[in-house]
C-alpha cells in the first residue's frame, strides 16, 4: 500500500468520525429541544390549572406555537406565553 492510499483511507476515517460526532451533536440538541418543550407543556397546563382555581382567567393554549417557544426558551419561553396574554387581557 503507498503513502497516498494511506492518507486517502485516514482522511475517509476522519471524515466519517466528524460525521457521527455532527450527527450525535444534532441529535442531542433535538433531544434538548423535545425535553424542554415536554416541560414546558406540563407547566402551561400546570399553571393554567393553578390560575383557574384561583379564578383568574388567563390561559394559554397548548399548540405549535407554544410548544416551539417553550421548546426553544424553556422555562422563560412559558413565562413570555403568560406575560403575552396578561398583556392581551389589559
């Protein structure tokens, strides 16, 4: 085997190793992503249970939009989807 072979076979290893670590980084944060939006959901409900027991009508509801911004903001992301509709409610 020559030298140029060698290097040819170490570049594809390296390439496929950086590939995986893409791939599992990519994976993690999608990982992230689906936890924070799963807790942030269950505070939404949470808290709008909370506020109508108190008998304050002011909920949000639980749909594409904000499981994308809890999803993405985590718990401030919920605090924003209340704070919104507060202010919606003026």
């Amino acid at each position: 085997m020559d030298i140029k072979m060698s290097m040819q076979i170490l570049a594809g290893v390296c390439g496929v190793v950086l590939i995986i670590l893409l791939l599992k980084r990519k994976l993690q944060v999608f990982l992230e992503f689906l936890i924070r939006a799963g807790v942030g959901v269950a505070m939404i409900l949470w808290i709008n249970h909370i506020l109508l027991q108190q008998g304050i009508l002011l909920a949000v509801g639980v749909n594409f939009w904000s499981l994308l911004t809890s999803g993405t903001l985590g718990i401030p992301g919920v605090a924003l989807l209340f704070a919104i509709m507060a202010v919606q409610n003026l």
